[in-house]
C-alpha cells in the first residue's frame, strides 16, 4: 500500500511538473484595446521537428566575377514574373539584371541617372499582373513604371513624401513603407514636437496618397526615431500587410484598410527595451550631413509570408561580433545649385560570409510561433515566390540565396 501510494505521489508530481514545464513555454495571448497580442516563449510548436525544410536551389550573384552581368553592387530587391524570369534590382549599379529561371542571364534594364528609365539608388521592384515594373527612386523623388520590356511607361513624382519601399496590392493601390534608411536631404525627423506619421501609406495610381497607420515608437530623439522604426513589411495574397521592426520586439498584421489584427512577440537572449536604447547624434555643415548611428540591438532583418498565410522573419539570435562586423559609410552633398550627391561604401570583415546569429521564425497566421529554422550566412532581406524562398546577403556576398520550401 505504502509503494501505491508513493507512486502516486511520484506520477501527481511528475504530471505537475510537465505542467509548469509546458505551462513556461507557451504563448500568452491576451486582447488590449481591442487587438489580440501575442506573446511567444522561448519553444514553439514545432519543437526539434520542424514541419517544413529548405532545399538549396542555386546563388545569383559573384563578388569576386569578371562577368559585369553578374557583379551586383548592394542588390536591394527581386521580383519573378509570370514567366519565372527574374529581375534582380542591383541598387548600387542603378540597373535592373533580368535572369531566366535558370540563372541565365537575359538582359539589363536601366542606368545612373536622373532620365527616363534611369535611377539613382533604386530601393525596391514590384511587378502588377501585366508584367509592368515598379521601381521606388526615393533619391530622384519617384517611382518609376516600366512596361514589361523594360520602356519608360509613367513616372510617378513624391516630393512631399519620399517612396520609400513600394509594394502593390492586388487592388492596384502601392502600399509604401519608410525605405529603411533613405537620406531624407534636409526633410526633417521626427522630434519631441511633432507629429509622427503613419509607418505605412497607401497611395493610389497617381501617387495620391490616400490612408496611413502603423504606429512608431517615440524615442524622443531624431536619430533613434529614424533608425529605431526602420522595418520590414509584405503582403499577402488578401492584401494583408505584415509588419516587422528592424529594432524592436514587434511583428504585426494590418488589414488592407488599415486595421491593426494582431501584434506578436517573442523571447529573445539579448534585451530589446527601447528605453535602453542610446541616442544618436546628427550634424549639419553647409551641405554635409554627418550621422553618429544610435546603439540599439536589433532583432530582424526581413519578412514574407508563404501561400498558406504562414509569416516568415529574419530574427537575431544574437547581437554581431565586433569582428563579423561591416560598416556602412555613406557620404552626403548637396550643392548651393540643388545637385545631390551620394557615395555609399563598405569597410570591416567583409570576406566572413558564414555566421549563426540568424535564423528564420515561422509564425502562424494568427501570429503564433510554429518554428525556426537555422541558416549559415549573413541576411539583409527575405522574399517568398510560391515554394522558392529568396534570401540576400546585400554587402558581403552581393548575392541572392534561392532555396526550395518543402513541406515534410
């Protein structure tokens, strides 16, 4: 009786030790004002078995090539058309490279320039049902659109509100984001005293712009206002727009009108508390502009969602290592006669190309945390085309990753 009873005890014990066990990792889900907030622990649903593996499919993209067609300088973006052709947005050339499905390459679209089909630091690349090209040229105060074959079709003028990244929805409207560090040439920041926009703006076909939402956190100074709202976003096939932060614990989900669905978080080994974040300083000198970078971790690098509705982001799993580290240098004019002038350039270990401080979440669409899946490389961006996940290494590498997702 006396060894019934203490099994008992033991298996009572034990079931209440799984029970906290279980109870430390799972998410909490609660509603505030309305919008159901999510917030993930350190496991997920998956476990050590994820339900989905990536399959290497080939790179696009040599730093070290004596083929012009394939030597990007600081690649921003990547689009596949209807045809499974795809079109390579090489940023620091101001060309677009069309490759076949293969790799092969099959054209160059555009120059440097401030003409008609011409760009100067182009950010990103859409494509509408037709095959026509969207092409944001924040720092020529435009968007351009391309017909298929790579004409001048319709520019679009932004002068009040710099384009920034630009996506289409499949109601035709272009739903723009903040543009990730685009130089703003003197249009001010957000300060104590101002108002802060919407992160997000929606502009119909004239570049009227019609809405915005999405809320910024307030740091109460302008270079960590700039730098601590940096994010990354994508649209589903609803017109759902899902929002991730460069710098600060948050994933979320908008409607296409502009509701917000959902926020998500998740545990994290490094501290994200915006109010720990240390500024940053800005000087201005005729036409120079000289930027000292706040100190703020950052958690993400990206975000896409797949055609099951699943939202896939690019998160820290640690801070960079002094010598992993790559700094950007950019270099800002502008003359008494208006001319700009830009020179962006690298410096620090840029020959490391493999690390283990990313690794991809993937998150239910209802903001729950399924898994994660490691990688190996440096990742500045994520794009999903159907099954084919496209990853960038922007200033290492100079390249895109393809892979095949695959469903186990």
């Amino acid at each position: 009786m006396k060894k019934l009873f203490n099994l008992k005890v033991y298996l009572i014990s034990l079931c209440f030790l799984l029970l906290i066990f279980s109870l430390s990792f799972a998410q909490k889900i609660e509603t505030i004002d309305g919008v159901r907030v999510v917030h993930n622990g350190k496991s997920d649903k998956w476990g050590k078995n994820p339900k989905l593996s990536l399959e290497f499919v080939k790179t696009i993209g040599e730093l070290e090539t004596e083929d012009e067609n394939l030597a990007f300088h600081m690649p921003s973006d990547i689009i596949i058309d209807s045809k499974g052709d795809i079109y390579i947005l090489d940023s620091g050339n101001h060309r677009i490279q069309k490759f076949d499905s293969d790799g092969k390459y099959i054209t160059t679209i555009g120059n440097k320039g401030q003409g008609p089909g011409e760009f100067y630091y182009p950010l990103s690349i859409d494509i509408d049902p037709k095959g026509y090209l969207y092409v944001s040229d924040p720092y020529n105060q435009r968007a351009q659109i391309l017909t298929p074959d790579g004409k001048e079709h319709k520019t679009i003028l932004f002068h009040k509100t710099p384009s920034g990244v630009i996506k289409l929805s499949k109601s035709g409207n272009m739903i723009m984001g903040s543009g990730g560090g685009v130089l703003s040439f003197g249009l001010g920041g957000m300060g104590e005293n101002q108002v802060q926009p919407g992160l997000i703006k929606v502009a119909g076909p004239e570049g009227e712009i019609l809405k915005d939402f999405g809320q910024p956190y307030d740091y109460k100074n302008v270079p960590l206002n700039r730098m601590g709202n940096q994010f990354h976003f994508t649209i589903d096939n609803n017109d759902n727009i899902f929002v991730s932060f460069d710098f600060q614990n948050r994933v979320e989900k908008y409607s296409s009108d502009g509701k917000l669905l959902w926020k998500s978080d998740r545990k994290l080994d490094y501290d994200t508390d915006p109010a720990k974040a240390k500024p940053g300083k800005e000087r201005r000198s005729g036409g120079s502009i000289s930027i000292e970078s706040p100190q703020i971790n950052r958690c993400s690098n990206g975000i896409a969602v797949d055609e099951k509705g699943r939202v896939w982001v690019i998160t820290l799993k640690r801070q960079i290592k002094e010598e992993e580290s790559v700094q950007t240098s950019v270099r800002a004019m502008r003359t008494a006669g208006g001319d700009r002038s830009l020179n962006f350039s690298y410096s620090g270990n840029t020959d490391v190309t493999e690390t283990d401080m990313y690794q991809l979440e993937v998150y239910a669409p209802d903001g729950i945390l399924l898994g994660k899946l490691p990688l190996n490389q440096f990742v500045d961006d994520i794009r999903i085309e159907k099954d084919r996940l496209f990853l960038l290494d922007k200033m290492r590498g100079a390249q895109y990753y393809e892979y095949k997702i695959t469903e186990k």
